[in-house]
C-alpha cells in the first residue's frame, strides 16, 4: 500500500474517532432547526438471525430491533417523522424533521410495519417492477447468494456487484444466467423475494405507506438514453398505478446515479420528489420549483447510535476529507 493511499484511508477514520468525541458537545450548542433527513435502506430483517441465512446482499439493510431503535432515537430528539404527503403541505423551518425510505420492494419490507404502527411514524417505499411482476430475485442478491454458498469473501463480491453497474439490464441478466444457469433468479425465500402485486395492493394501502417509483428495471439510468429512462419510468408508474390505485409522485433513482437531463426526464414524467443517495442534510425551505431534488443519507447495518450525530451535523470522515481534497485541487 503506498503512502498516500494509507493517508487517504486513515484520515477519515481519525475524523470520525474525534466525531464521537466531539459531535455530542456541538450538538449541545448547534440548533437542528430548518433541518429534513432522509434515509435509505433496503431490506428488513426480523431478526439477527436471519442475517446469518446469507440470502440477501447485506447492505443497507436493518433487522427490526436497529428499526425500532432508529425511530426511538429521532424521536427522542424531537425529530418528525413525514411522509410524502407532509412535502406537499409544506415543511415549517423552525423543526428538524426525518424521512424514512426503503428502495427495491422487498417482501420482508413488511416486517416494517409493526415498527412503523408501534411508534406511528410513516414510511415511503420505491418498488422495482420488473421483479414484482416475474417474482425475481434482486440481481445483486444473485451474485451475493451463489458466491457466498461457493465461499467468496463478502469484498470479492462487493467487487463483482460494482462491475455490474455499468451495464444495461439486459446485460446483466445474460451475466447471471451465464455465470449461475436459469434458474438462478428464483427467490431462496421470504427475505430475498420481491413483494407480489397482491402483497403491494394490500402493503400500499397501509395508512402509514407511501408506494414510489424506483424503474421498472433497477435501471442505473447513466447507462441508458433518455428515451429509454423515460420508458422505464412510465412503465413502472403504469404498473403501479394500476396494483395501488394511485400514480406515484415519488421516484428515487437506482444506485443514486442521475444527471440533470434525467431529473428534466423525471420531471416530464410527472415526478414532484426525486430522491437521490447524496449524503446530505436537506436544508427548510426546500427549493420550491417543478421538481425538487432529496439528498438521502445510507441507512447503515448498524445502531443508529454509532452514526446518528454525524447525519444529525451532515458529515463524516470520507465526506468531509473528500469535499477539503476537491476545495485544495480547485484552489491549485
Ligand atoms: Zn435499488
């Protein structure tokens, strides 16, 4: 490892150490006012132990206890819970306010709810199409569940998944068929399968659920022309409305990647929220205009409690060290 790589991998680690030290004694003086978070996460685990089963990609996703501790921890510190709705009345700048978002359409989203009706704080999930309508497995949970069965380490996987992202869909699927044979897009069980349209009728009309629009094929919308994106939106609005008997406002964009033609897209496709995974705190009043675009924080596989003051201040250790990096190229 050369010297500068082992600088730029340890700084951020020591400016988080001295984030919990710190974070704590600032967010005693600093006011959270005027302030909207925005979480995302992926897949809910009923327990610890279903983690262990190794059938979904580990990332982002919450076992029900971390959920709850989650919301009892913003709650605690007078955060609101909104939902999409609360956007459109209009958010009061004097509060700090907290979103939570779960992308994909896992069944095992539903293991949400109990949560959500204990504490009565709403939630907004974005559902992929095409899995829901061919009950296919997650492309990522593909690669994750074959090569851990096979005993790849978790970072050569990671590695493998990132690979993928730059290619078309179709592309994809023709790699996992290749690689672990035609029948490798049926689901193992309950965690890794997508929702059903039957199960979404009856999750979306949760009073505490709001249904979004995440593509039709998880597409990463970079590698795509923009009359394809604008396919791929409607195509998963279509589909939608017609399972939850409304057309979504909401879209959040898979694996975050977008650009400002296809917010333009989105727009047109009749979107009011884009949600992006920028990790940034949204500041109140948000820029009222066609389309208003939402930074969202990583919902993390951990305690709310090693990482809720950092999101509460809107940095951490890469972000911070990431963004010093950029100012002194630009001043150079
Ligand atoms: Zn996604």
């Amino acid at each position: 490892m050369g010297i500068k790589h082992k600088v730029d991998s340890s700084i951020p680690i020591i400016i988080d150490k001295m984030g919990y030290i710190f974070n704590p004694l600032i967010l005693r003086f600093k006011s959270e006012k005027n302030q909207l978070l925005i979480f995302y996460f992926h897949g809910v685990y009923e327990s610890s132990q279903q983690k262990k089963e190794c059938h979904v990609s580990p990332q982002n996703n919450i076992t029900k206890e971390q959920l709850s501790d989650f919301v009892k921890y913003f709650l605690l510190k007078k955060y609101k819970f909104i939902s999409p709705k609360d956007l459109e009345k209009g958010l009061d700048k004097d509060k700090s306010y907290v979103m939570i978002t779960f992308d994909d359409g896992y069944y095992n989203n539903f293991y949400s709810l109990p949560i959500l009706e204990e504490f009565r704080v709403p939630a907004t999930f974005f559902i992929t199409t095409r899995n829901l309508v061919s009950n296919s497995s997650y492309w990522w949970d593909v690669i994750y569940k074959y090569r851990t069965r096979e005993g790849v380490s978790l970072e050569l996987v990671q590695e493998e998944q990132e690979s993928l992202k730059r290619l078309h869909h179709s592309e994809i699927d023709q790699y996992l068929l290749d690689n672990f044979g035609d029948f490798c897009f049926t689901p193992w069980s309950d965690l890794d399968r997508p929702m059903s349209s039957i199960e979404l009728k009856v999750f979306a009309n949760h009073d505490l659920v709001t249904i979004g629009n995440h593509t039709h094929s998880h597409s990463i919308l970079t590698n795509y022309n923009l009359a394809e994106a604008a396919e791929e939106f409607k195509k998963s609005n279509d589909i939608l409305t017609k399972i939850i008997g409304y057309t979504p406002t909401t879209m959040a964009f898979p694996n975050g990647n977008y650009s400002s033609s296809l917010i333009e897209v989105a727009n047109k496709a009749g979107f009011k929220y884009v949600f992006t995974t920028k990790s940034y705190i949204n500041r109140l009043p948000l820029k009222y205009g066609n389309i208003i675009t939402l930074n969202r924080f990583m919902g993390r596989a951990i305690s709310i409690h090693s990482y809720g003051t950092f999101t509460r201040l809107g940095y951490n250790g890469s972000l911070l060290f990431n963004n010093f990096k950029k100012k002194i190229k630009d001043l150079i």
